[in-house]
C-alpha cells in the first residue's frame, strides 16, 4: 500500500527551479530516505508534503488521498519534525510534550511512553534550555510521535550529534519503524542512511536520480581499490578504462566504481599499458558510492 506518492512535484521561485518534476513512491512499512546534497531540494520537497509551501506543479497523494480537502485530514495522521527542534526553552520538557499534545489534540496520558521510548523520563522535568542538542532532538521525536502517527517525516534527525547521539536517533527510528509506523526522513549522514532505511531517492538538482531498494543500489557494480609506483600514470589509465564510471583518491590509492565485476580485466588494461599495479583490492559497495557517482557532475539521469 504507497502512503506517500508524488508525481512530477515541481516548485519554482522565479528562474529557479528548487524541485523538479519529483516524482517517488513510499511504501507502508517503509523506512525511506531522502537523500540529496545541500541545495538539491530535499527541504523544500518535505515543506510541500507538510502543506508549508505551496507547489507549482505536479502533485502528491498521501494515504491515496489528494485535493485540500483531503490532504488537509490526511496530514492528521503525520507527525513530523523539522531540523530545528521548536520549544519552549524556560518548560519542561513534559510540560513542552503537553501544549504539543494539546495542539495535536492527543491525550496526555500518551505523553509518558513517548518520553519512555526516547529515553527522557528521567529528565523530564528539567527545562528543555538545559537539554543536550541530542536530547532535544529526542524530545522532538517524542512530539512527533504523540498520537501514534502512521507517517512520519524527519528532516535531519540526526544533524550536529555526536556519534552516540546518532546511535540513539537510530535506535528510535528502527523502534517506532517495528511499532508499524512508515518513516520518510532526509540526511546527508549515508553510513546512518545504509544502517537505518530499507529504501532511499537520491536527488540532484531538485531531480530525483536513484530510487531504490537500498541492497539494491548497493549490489552489482563493483568498487575496487588500486595503487601502482606510478600515480599519475594510473588516474590517467583509470580516466581512459570504459567500464570505469567514476574514481576518487583515498592516499596512495585509487577507489574506481566499475560498471561491472571484473577486477582482473582493470589489472590487465593496466599492464598492456605499461603500469603494473602494487595493489588491487575488491571492496564493499556503499551508499556513499552510490550516492557520488549519481550526484557527480555529468552523472546520468533517473534509475
């Protein structure tokens, strides 16, 4: 069942094209991440959904509901978070849940089990100024998820945190994820991205470029990494290598993405050549990776 579609969803400021002509699915059960670097329209995607910013073009359903109307009922069974948790600074963090529960129109009585589940029963009632940033972007999600809502959407959880911090958010991602809840979040943080989401779009330039499985996007092509005495003479053979889609140094070596899994054929071009390689190792295809070779200048269009 999609909980979150949108076809060709465009917004315009004047000349610029902020999101352009989007169009993805969103799966109920789904952990789906929204991936983009900055500027590529991630945000200004999210405020749309949430009814912020008005589109210029295309459109979205959400629980296969569209027109305002609609839409406006829809959005009652969102919660979301923004980048910037909004709170009261001198309140409680408890008292900070109320007024959120009080807008949401949801009873108190859920407020200790969202505390529960993000971890701040024990300081909630310490005011939110004396918070950790990873504690307040805890008491976000707690906010976000009063009332038990089937989809929510995150934009940046996990932004300015400390590893341990992060290890947290994700915790409560997956958590209410395993509640049956469906959760549409944006990063730039893709080792995060790789351990919590099961299927990503990945944005340039306001387009979406990869949608997928993240497995998916991940299996196939293969990355190895290769170093010779001669450096220069390598990047120019990798540059001129067919099934070579893109290349980066790491140190000494060379990360080469091919289009296929055949290492051996590299190390052969490299001799027939005249440079014979010290080292050549096969190594295991990341999100990261995907996400270079489909944001790089050049790189293709939607897969």
């Amino acid at each position: 069942m999609a909980i979150l579609e949108t076809l060709d969803l465009t917004k315009k400021y004047g000349r610029l094209t902020a999101v352009d002509s989007v169009s993805l699915v969103v799966e109920k059960g789904q952990v789906f991440g929204f991936l983009g670097p900055n500027g590529s329209g991630k945000t200004t995607t999210i405020g749309m959904l949430l009814g912020i910013i008005t589109p210029t073009g295309g459109g979205f359903r959400l629980f296969g509901r569209d027109g305002t109307e609609e839409l406006h009922a829809a959005r009652r069974r969102i919660g979301a978070t923004l980048e910037t948790p909004n709170f009261y600074p001198y309140l409680s963090g408890r008292d900070n849940l109320r007024i959120a529960a009080q807008v949401k129109g949801v009873e108190e009585h859920r407020i200790p089990e969202a505390l529960e589940i993000v971890g701040l029963a024990g300081r909630q009632s310490d005011a939110f100024r004396k918070y950790s940033l990873g504690m307040k972007q805890r008491l976000a999600l707690a906010a976000t998820m009063l009332g038990d809502p089937d989809l929510i959407i995150l934009d940046e959880p996990a932004n300015g945190l400390d590893p341990e911090g992060m290890r947290e958010v994700r915790e409560i991602i997956l958590a209410l994820a395993s509640r049956g809840a469906t959760i549409f979040l944006s990063s730039h943080l893709l080792w995060e991205v790789e351990r919590t989401c099961t299927h990503v779009a990945i944005l340039r330039s306001g387009r979406v470029v990869r949608q997928s499985a993240v497995g998916d996007l991940v299996a196939g092509a293969t990355v190895v990494s290769v170093a010779a005495d001669d450096g220069e003479a390598l990047r120019l053979i990798v540059a001129e290598y067919p099934p070579a889609t893109g290349h980066e140094e790491r140190g000494d070596r060379l990360i080469v993405h091919l289009a296929d899994d055949d290492a051996a054929a590299l190390n052969r071009f490299a001799h027939d050549r005249g440079v014979t390689l010290s080292h050549l190792a096969v190594e295991k295809r990341t999100l990261e990776d995907v996400f270079i070779e489909a944001t790089a200048p050049g790189a293709g269009g939607a897969t």
